[in-house]
C-alpha cells in the first residue's frame, strides 16, 4: 500500500495530519499532528513513514475533498522555524526543457556579429544533461542547472494565492514533481515523498537577459495537497492548464518521471545536496525538478486573477492556486 500524507486543520484551528490509502479513504495519523513531527518520529525508531503512521491504529475518517473546499488543507509540508525549511530548484531537466528556454535567449544570441548558428548557454547546458544526467551505478552524473527559490515563507499551499511581487514583469506557472527531504541527526538527507507543485517564475525577467535567472526564480512556489511516498513512477502524465473567468484558457499536457527526463532524481539529489550548507539537521529542503511545459513559451500571457491548475497521477488532488500581485513596497536602507 502507498500512502499519501495530507496536512490539513480543523474548523477549530487544530492541527491533523491525515493518511490516505490507494482507495482514496483518509484517515487521522494518531501518533503525529503534522508531517515534520512524523518524519522525526519515523528517524527515531527506524521506520518508514508509513510504519510510523500505523504504530498506533489510525483515527477516525477524513474527508479530504470537502477539507480542500472548505480552505482547510495545508501545504504537505511546513517546519516550525519557516527560516529552516529550503526551497530550491533545478532546470533544464526534462527532455522537452530546453526548446522554450532556448526561444528566450536566440535571440540575443544572433544579435551578435557572427553567432551564425552557435548555441545558447542553455542549450549547451540541457545537452550535457542529456549525455550525462543518467549516469551508471557508482558514477556521478553531469552537475545541473541550480536556483533558490528561498525559505518557508515562500511556500503557498493548496487554494492560496501565488503572490508576484510588484515589480515583477510576469508570473508564469512551472508544473514540476518536488522532493521532499528531512535532514536527520547525523547530517543524511532523508526523501519523504514527492509531491505536485507549482514552481512560479517571472519569464519575461529570465528572457532578459539568462544572467537574471536567480532574480526571476525568488518568488512563491506551491505544492499540492498530498506527499506521495515511495519510488516516483518513471513516467508522470497529467495536464497544466489556466482557467480565467471559470474557463479554460491554455492548456497542455504535463510530463515528468524519469522516463521523460535527461537527468535521474538521484543525481539532482546527489548535486543539491554535496553542499554541507544543506546537510543541516532538522532542516527541511522543498527540490523542484524541473518541467518542460510552460505556457509562456506557448506565447500565452497570464493576468491577475487567473488560476493555475496542476494535475497527474498517481497523485489524487490537483495543485490549484490563483495568480494575485503584492502592493508596492518601497525599501528604504538606513544607516545605523
């Protein structure tokens, strides 16, 4: 049996962490309240977190979905000390990637006197990828493309609003798989799940100049409702779509899963966390892998108030979350 792990609160404010089997039945963890506290149950004594979930017989049922329409249901995943939870990323990923990416930065490229057909910075690094991202047993794959998205306060959960900045030229979805990892006592990385997510960029910043990746990727991310444990099936199918005014305005198929990808997980596991940095105990770290479809590379141009849809087995819920804009806030550095 494969379980999922859904964070969510009472109508009281109370917190539950409910299990929810391959039928769709959901019931309350007994021995942990959130999934964090599970997951350090589950180090101490050695057990999956399935095992940990089930050392006491579970509660009563969930209704998940009426949960999710009620506003109820939390991100996953959250730590107590939001500074110690990490979203990161990685790019160029995914065997269909690198064609948008590419679109952005030819042009720039053939402004120059004599590019003729030379490649772009992320074309070259997407086809390292696919020469050496799967690498054999015991050998260390090509590095890949790396971005910080920033801490917990960064992450929104399921139905809250993915906030753009409001400097921001563009918000634009990134249907991607994340990883989600707890650092034990000892500084080993351990994976929780997987789950569905929203990565949230700003293209047109990234089209700018290749350079201004890191400024387009310090924005929101989202997940979807469940952690999915176990193995990631190879071959993730589902679709990404954008609703405005409750009607489908842009919608493409999503792809991921090893299957459909230039690099392994464990290698873009093996490149993020080599860095001591990430290695801290009781850290939490959110890793996005990565995705091939996006709607901005389509030509399509999202507004305020559109809702970004994310869905795919053999995940249950769908990541739904409606794009809104920040206030300006000015920034004043003063002098002490």
């Amino acid at each position: 049996m494969v379980f999922r792990f859904v964070q969510l609160k009472t109508s009281d404010g109370e917190r539950q962490l409910a299990a929810v089997d391959d039928s769709g039945r959901a019931r309350r963890v007994m021995v942990a309240d959130t999934l964090y506290a599970l997951a350090q149950a589950a180090l101490t004594v050695k057990a999956t977190l399935a095992e940990a979930a089930q050392a006491r017989e579970l509660g009563e049922d969930i209704d998940v979905a009426a949960a999710l329409a009620q506003g109820r249901v939390l991100a996953p995943i959250d730590h107590p000390d939001a500074a110690h939870l990490q979203m990161t990323g990685t790019g160029l990923t995914h065997l269909g990637s690198a064609e948008g990416r590419d679109k952005m930065h030819k042009a720039a490229l053939a402004q120059k006197e004599g590019a003729g057909e030379q490649l772009t910075d992320s074309m070259r690094m997407f086809l390292m990828g696919v020469e050496g991202g799967k690498p054999a047993p015991g050998q260390t794959g090509v590095q890949p493309e790396w971005f910080y998205k920033g801490d917990g306060s960064q992450l929104v959960g399921p139905g809250q609003p993915l906030i753009s900045p409001a400097f921001a030229q563009d918000g634009g979805e990134e249907p991607e798989i994340a990883g989600v990892y707890l650092i034990g006592p000892d500084g080993a990385p351990h994976r929780l799940g997987f789950c569905l997510a929203n990565e949230f960029s700003d293209h047109v910043i990234e089209r700018g100049n290749y350079l201004w990746l890191a400024h387009s990727k310090l924005r929101n991310a989202a997940l979807g409702p469940e952690l999915l444990t176990g193995a990631l099936p190879a071959d993730v199918r589902g679709a990404s779509r954008i609703i405005r005014d409750g009607v489908v305005v842009w919608e493409q198929p999503f792809l991921s899963g090893e299957a459909n990808m230039s690099h392994t997980i464990a290698n873009l596991e093996h490149h993020h966390f080599k860095y001591e940095l990430f290695r801290r105990p009781g850290d939490v770290h959110v890793h996005f892998f990565g995705t091939a479809t996006l709607s901005f590379s389509a030509g399509f141009q999202t507004r305020i108030g559109d809702v970004f849809e994310i869905e795919a087995a053999p995940f249950l819920y769908p990541a739904r979350n409606t794009l809104t804009q920040a206030a300006e806030h000015p920034v004043t550095v003063r002098a002490l």
